[in-house]
C-alpha cells in the first residue's frame, strides 16, 4: 500500500478539478466526505455518498465520477461480477477499497482485480486527504496522456475535416463570421473571440465586428483594448502570434492571453481574429498549426461569403426595377468578377445568364460571349451528365445541391473542383434561376493529404522506436559473443562457422532495424552527399520479404553507383512506393511477376533510376492524375491514394522529375530523373 505523508502539498495540474468526482460507497461514507470537504485543495470537488451498494451502478449511469471509494465487505462474494461492470461501466474511475485491519488480505485480493489501492479504517483526515489528491492526480495524469497519444493524430485530422465541411456548405456572411468564431474559440480553448473585418481600402473598420463569449458583461476586457491588439496585428502581417499581459495589468475578467490571427485571402487581408484566454499559457505548436490551417481555410471563404453576400445585396435591388439594374451594372459586375472560383447564374433552361470573369478565362471565352449561351453547349459541363443531373434536382427541388467528381475523372473541367448549386426562388417558392459556385479544392486535398501522411509517419516513427530499443540491446549481445566465438574457434571447424552466420544474420537484421528508423523521419528534409545505390538497397531491405512472399523476381541492373546529395529517408520513400505499386501491379496480372531497377546515366548533369514491371499497364491514366492525392485505381480501403503523391513531392523537392510510361511490349515503367549537381 502507498504511503503518503500526512499535509503533503501538491502540485495540481491546470483545470484538474474540473474532471473530478468523488463517490463513496460506505457505512462511513459521511465522515470521510466531511474530512474530504473540509481541506481547502478539495473544497471545490464534489463528494457524493451512498450507504448500500445496490444503488451504485443506478448513480454511475446518470454520473460516472473520477474516483470511487468502496467498502471491501460489499465486494466479499461479488468480486468478479463487479468488476466486470465497473470496466464496462466507468472504465476510466479509480477505484480504491476501504478495510478494517482484519480485512486487508481480502483488500490485497481486489488489487489483483483492478483496484488502485486500499485504505485501512480508521484513518486521519490528513492521510485521507493525501491519498485523495494522489488518486485524482493519477486520473489527470492518465487521460492527459492519453490525449497526447499519436492516434490522436487522426482525430485532430478528421475534426479539422468537419469543421472545413461546415464552412463550405456556409455561403451566408453571418453565418460564416458565427461559425468562424464559435470553431476557433472550441480550437484555441478561448474563453472570448472577436473578428474585425477591412474596408475596401485595406483597414479595419471598428464598427464591423462580431464578438462571442462566455464571460459575464463586466468580465469583458475593454473594445478599445482588443482593437488596438487586432491593428497592431493588421500591421506586423504575421500569420498567428500570442500576447501575454503581466500580472499587474490583469483585466477585470482574468483574461491574461490573445491569440491574434490575420487572415489572408491570397494577399488580401480580410480581418482581424482576436482570441483571448484567461490563463496565462502558450497554447502547444501542434495546436497552433491546426489553428493556422483552420484559419487559413476560413478566410477563403470568409472572402467568398463576402463576396456572395455582396452579390446577393445586388442581385435583390436588381429584381426591383430596371433603373436600379442600370445604375448597379458596374458595381454588380466588380463584385461577381471579384470571386475568387467559377460562377455562373443559369436560369431553368440552363442557358447563361452571368458568369464571371475568372471563369469565362477559364473556358477560354470572354465573359459577355458566353451570355445567353446554353450551359449544355460548353464541352466541360456537356461531358459531366452527374453534374447536369444535380443542377436539375436543385431546380426541381429548391433545395441546395453539392456535387464533386469521383477521383477518376478524366474530365478536366470538373476535376479537383466542387460544385455548390443554389436555387433563387421568386415569392411563389417557384425557382426561376440556379447559381452555381465552382471551387477549386485542390489546396484542401494537399493539406489533407499532408495531415494524413504525418499522422501515418508518427504512428511508423514510434512504432521503429519501440523495435530498435527491443530489438537492438540482444542484438549487441547475440554479435557481441559470435565474435568472441569466432575468436576462440579456428576458421575450419563447425563452431566457428556457425558463429560467423549468426554474426551476419545479427548484422542484416541490425541493417534493417537502421533502415526502419531512418525510414520513419520523413518530417524534415535533411541533404547530404550520399550513394543513390545504397539509398535503393536500404529500400529493397525493407520489401524484399513481401517481394519473395508473392514470388516475384526483382532484377537489379547498377551501371554506376553516383554520388548525390539527397534526403536519404526520403529518397528511400521515393523507392519503397515506387516497388509496392510495381508489386501492386504485377501480382494475379503476370504469369511470372518480375521487377527491375536499374541505375544509369541520364546525361553528363543527371541521373536515372527507373522502376519497370511486366504488370496491369497505365491502363490510359497519365502521372498528372495519378499524382493527386488520393487517387488511387485500388479498391476502397485497400489504399489512401498517397504513396505516388509523397513520391512525386520528394522528387520535386530534390529539383528531379518522375516520369511514367507503358511500352509496346507492356512493360510499365516509372522513371525518376535526379540532378548530379549540388542542390
């Protein structure tokens, strides 16, 4: 059992208390809540009591408390059964038994079972309260790092997703400054989030800001304060930066941190996003960057919104009368050419009523020669039936519409672009005309695949952590005494045959626990002179055994072994991809599956290396489609559609080229085409 010395003080870790509960379950139970109620480190915490244990499960359904104190005689007979339901039922409660002294055996027994610890009754207030605090320390410690786990990668990921979702199904000014203020103050954990907006002229305007908050209306910190934090900002053009007040200076509602973020759409600011927090604390550089990206995201559309918001104002003052339209025409016209993405006002017979200029450049056209033209007659929108269909069911509907083309999309015109369809409807709820809003959302694809490939490379980097220090310490051991026997046994007899095999065994295995380290650091670029060769076989370690597996043939053909200077990790990255979809490729496709890489001379500046399998074919894609994140010609689940993407980034980064081509003889190969010079 722990021993806790008696008004021992502890360290609590920021909003601790905010997680605890405490629930005895005990004939005692009101003394030993008074002597937990009455220390001042555990005045804020609730205690709740309850004398007969039958009740307990009823009160963990309506309330699963952080600690749990129980007699050990309610469990005498049915131990097993409730521990089984206290797993199922509050898996994450501390439970500590208590016993008289004749009882400690049967309270040493539940230890076994799950429980944290035992106390012995009667017991001081003061060795009650030590436990008490440690116990609930031990549940903060323990959800706090689970929290910090590399999984949570994924979730940070997908919540980012849902928050981006409901920003691009936002098109309504007001809706878009609520949503962007209540998301970042849920990100930041602010207790008070304010946004300026700018005038056309680039700057603030004071009247035109949005505030949420959860403090009480004397607990504000003062407009003049936040204006003055949100110009500076404006000024210093920093994309996301953190004030902390000093002490002496604390505002009335405590709130000691700003967040202040500038956003830019492009490079034109659009606002000014002030987050003020009352602890003093720098919020951690994972946390930042999701923020950053949340935001760099909400400012497109905070523009867009704008933008639409403006063009909406216009368009209902031209419903009015034909003087107003004539008087509007040029305003109308700078706003609708100053959206960003395609748009176009098409009425129920699909014929053109606007579009505007980004777009017509887009087609090819200029703006007034597509007027009155049938949306049909264009060759994007002709060969897109899915597309034509989701305007028609807007129509029909009146409901809003988005429609996005499958990643195999040939279609240039619909590729890598998200079409939102939203009806205009005269006072009958007749819907008379559609506007549609192209937007390109390939920046979104690449930074999701980003976030995917880091979450992906964390789990791989701590995974060969874990192998290297379990593997590598009976590694030493296993070539350590090889060597020795080696020593001890002349060359030509049995032992010291078979200590020279284990010796190299131990060295390949070594080889590859290094390959699967240097493997996982894809994070940062790190350029050193190294052999292209060896970078190839330290990738050919590590599929080598699934190569053999599937009983393919891998054909080497090195006719020089160059010097580059390269990220070594990566390059090796580059080669692992490339060999997985050639193995991909090969498998249930060729009679007798074979490989090859090959390393030659691509000029007296360059290098190549090419990948070739006797497998499936291009089958008519080119590398411009196949390189996009996400696309894959696997089945769903089989592939996230990254690996060819990572490797045409990497080549890029090191200033090479990645080709792709089928032969006549339907050998497919991928070329990767690096510089010799220094990069």
């Amino acid at each position: 059992m722990l021993c806790l010395g008696a008004g021992k003080k502890y360290l609590q870790p920021r909003g601790w208390t905010k997680l605890n509960q405490i629930l005895i379950v005990s004939d005692h139970g009101q003394l030993l809540a008074d002597s937990i109620r009455a220390d001042a480190s555990l005045a804020s915490v609730p205690v709740k009591t309850l004398v007969f244990s039958a009740q307990l499960f009823a009160q963990l359904a309506q309330n699963v408390p952080s600690l749990l104190l129980i007699d050990v005689a309610c469990l005498k007979n049915t131990a097993e059964p409730f521990w089984s339901e206290i797993s199922k039922t509050a898996p994450d409660t501390v439970v500590v038994v208590l016993a008289n002294a004749h009882q400690r055996l049967l309270a040493v027994e539940q230890l076994e079972h799950g429980a944290l610890d035992y106390l012995l009754l009667p017991i001081t207030p003061p060795e009650l309260v030590a436990k008490v605090n440690h116990c609930l320390e031990f549940t903060y410690l323990k959800r706090d790092k689970l929290s910090r786990r590399p999984e949570n990668f994924a979730d940070d990921t997908s919540t980012l997703n849902h928050i981006t979702q409901k920003l691009l199904q936002t098109i309504q000014l007001d809706q878009a400054l609520d949503l962007i203020l209540s998301e970042s103050a849920k990100l930041a954990q602010a207790d008070v989030s304010k946004i300026w907006l700018v005038d056309q002229a680039g700057n603030l305007r004071r009247s035109e800001s949005v505030t949420q908050s959860t403090l009480l209306p004397n607990e504000m910190p003062p407009d003049d304060l936040l204006f003055s934090l949100a110009e500076q900002s404006a000024l210093a053009g920093h994309a996301i930066s953190q004030r902390h007040l000093p002490q002496a200076s604390a505002l009335p509602g405590a709130i000691s941190t700003f967040l202040l973020i500038t956003l830019f759409a492009g490079q034109r600011l659009v606002g000014v996003l002030v987050l003020g927090l009352k602890q003093q604390r720098s919020l951690p550089q994972n946390q930042l960057d999701q923020l950053n990206l949340f935001c760099q995201q909400a400012a497109f559309m905070l523009e867009n919104a704008r933008l639409f918001h403006n063009l909406s104002l216009e368009y209902d003052d031209l419903a009015q009368s034909r003087d107003d339209i004539l008087r509007s025409r040029n305003t109308l016209q700078a706003v609708f050419d100053g959206v960003t993405d395609g748009l176009y006002i098409l009425n129920r017979d699909l014929v053109i009523s606007a579009v505007n200029q980004v777009e017509a450049e887009r087609l090819g056209y200029a703006a007034d020669e597509l007027a009155g033209r049938g949306f049909l007659t264009l060759p994007g929108p002709k060969s897109a039936p899915a597309l034509i269909q989701a305007i028609r069911a807007a129509i029909d509907s009146g409901q809003e519409k988005t429609w996005q083309a499958k990643e195999s999309s040939g279609n240039r015109y619909v590729r890598e672009r998200e079409f939102r369809i939203y009806p205009v409807q005269n006072r009958l709820l007749y819907t008379e005309q559609v506007i549609i809003f192209a937007q390109d959302v390939s920046e979104r694809q690449r930074w999701q695949a980003s976030l995917f490939r880091s979450a992906n490379l964390a789990a791989v980097g701590q995974l060969a952590g874990n192998v290297a220090h379990q593997i590598n310490n009976p590694l030493t051991v296993t070539m350590t005494n090889s060597q020795i026997l080696m020593q001890d046994y002349p060359p030509d007899t049995e032992v010291h045959d078979l200590a020279q095999g284990i010796f190299k065994a131990s060295d390949r295995m070594r080889n590859i626990v290094a390959n699967l380290l240097e493997f996982s650091n894809q994070e940062t670029y790190h350029f050193v002179e190294t052999n292209l060769v060896d970078t190839i076989e330290g990738a050919l370690a590590l599929v080598n055994r699934s190569m053999l597996r599937a009983g393919i043939e891998v054909e080497k053909d090195y006719q020089l072994q160059p010097l580059v200077r390269a990220s070594v990790s990566h390059l090796k990255l580059v080669w692992v991809n490339l060999l997985l979809n050639a193995r991909d490729a090969v498998i249930d496709h060729a009679a007798q599956p074979k490989i090859s890489i090959s390393v030659c001379a691509g000029g007296e500046e360059s290098v190549r290396v090419r990948v070739t399998d006797n497998g499936v074919g291009l089958a008519g894609l080119d590398l411009a489609q196949m390189a996009r994140p996400f696309f894959s010609t696997k089945l769903p689940g089989k592939a996230l559609g990254l690996g060819l993407y990572s490797a045409y980034t990497i080549v890029e980064q090191h200033s090479g080229q990645l080709l792709a081509y089928t032969d006549s003889a339907g050998l497919t190969t991928f070329e990767v085409v690096l510089p010799l010079e220094t990069l």
